[in-house]
C-alpha cells in the first residue's frame, strides 16, 4: 500500500446517487490515483429502498469494477463496503448481514441525517458493537443534531464510537454549520478516517480540494494518519 486509502466511496455504478455508469466510475478513479490515492473502498448506500445493495451482490460488483478499473488501466485498488443508514430494524440484524469494510466483519459505518438523535439510535450502535464491530459515524458534521449541539460527539467517542470527516465539507461555505464543525473536530484531533464520499466525477475535484485544506489547517502528518495508516486498519 503506497498511497492514501479513500475509505468513502459511491463508485459502483448505478447502484445508488453514486457514479451512474462505468465510464463515471473510471473517471473517478483515475482523479483519485492523481490526487495520491492508491486504494479506495466501494460503500454503497444501504437503504430499504436498495436491496441489491446486499454483502454478496457490493463484493461480486466491487470485483467486476475492479476488471473494468484493470482493462482501463486505473491502478485504483477497490474493497467492498457499505453504508449503512441507521434504522430500528437493524437491532435484529445478523452479524453476517452488516457489509463491512472489505467484508472482514470487523469494522462498519452509518450515517444518520436527523436533528435529535432518535430512540432506536443507541439500541442499535450496541447491538453492532455485541456483534463485535467496531462502529464508525460518517460525516457526523453533517448531522444536524451534531451542529447545534457538538457536546453529541464526546457521547459518541466515550461509548466506543470513532469519526469519519467529509473531504468535501471543508471545500462549503466558510460559514456553513458542515464547515464549522467539521474544522472543529479535525483540529481538536476527533477524527479517526477522512474520506472524499465520492459521487460523481463533477464534485470530485470540490472533495480533493477539501484534502488540501485540511493539510492546511492541521498539516500533513495528522492527515496521513487519516488517510493512510489508520485506513488500514479496516483491510
């Protein structure tokens, strides 16, 4: 592993609002090999309203990308993945059917878009933690509860949770609520990953950008820990 590792990624395509066909897909991919990337995990979104979006179906399209990626040559190296949307269900899910990062069963991620966090929240984080996960927020500075009250993210840290920051939100509005919290949290050290949550190739090069202004802010070395040596930990 040479480069950085982009831990958020829609690059499948058409299985989600992520890349709509493959050439999007290679678009992408050959911005991230520029931009110093050198492996990228593939998290669809996991919604009711998705159910291809399964542990069996995002690893045998991770793979099948992975072929277009080589044949394009793209030398991106893709890991299954998948984002999960926290909902009440999950309390009664299987360990066996949580898409984890690179399928390994060891570590997942959520996003959650609410103002106040909902009964079923802490149910469920502590039902994946039983299942022996390690349970990762992503973007929480986008999470509404989270911008009007931040005191949310030492819950979080002290109840075993870790952070995932947007690349993208410190390329929004200087004074947007996304760009205040999440330079917040990245100079007071709460990340664990940073990811681009790449879409499509036109917001791409917004993301990376958002890389370059968190080099900015905090330097180089504590960037790296986010997008290279703790990323592999989930491989």
């Amino acid at each position: 592993m040479q480069g950085r590792i982009d831990v958020h990624t829609h690059l499948l395509p058409g299985v989600d609002d992520g890349c709509a066909d493959v050439s999007e897909s290679i678009a992408c991919g050959r911005m991230l090999v520029e931009a110093g990337y050198s492996h990228a995990f593939c998290t669809p979104h996991i919604w009711p309203n998705l159910p291809h979006n399964n542990v069996e179906v995002i690893a045998q399209r991770t793979r099948e990308l992975q072929k277009e990626f080589d044949r394009a040559s793209v030398t991106l190296k893709l890991l299954p993945g998948g984002e999960l949307n926290l909902r009440a269900e999950m309390v009664s899910w299987r360990r066996e059917q949580v898409p984890t990062f690179g399928m390994k069963g060891k570590y997942c991620f959520f996003d959650l878009w609410v103002e106040k966090l909902p009964p079923f929240f802490w149910p469920v984080v502590e039902h994946l933690q039983e299942l022996g996960l390690k349970v990762i927020v992503a973007h929480p500075e986008r999470m509404r509860a989270v911008q009007e009250d931040i005191s949310l993210v030492e819950q979080f840290l002290q109840r075993g949770l870790l952070l995932q920051g947007n690349l993208q939100c410190f390329s929004d509005a200087i004074e947007s609520p996304t760009r205040r919290s999440v330079e917040k949290l990245l100079l007071e050290q709460r990340y664990f990953l940073l990811g681009t949550d790449t879409h499509r190739p036109d917001t791409l090069p917004m993301r990376l950008g958002g890389l370059n202004r968190a080099t900015e802010l905090i330097g180089a070395e504590y960037v790296d820990q986010l997008t290279v040596i703790n990323p592999r930990l989930l491989i």
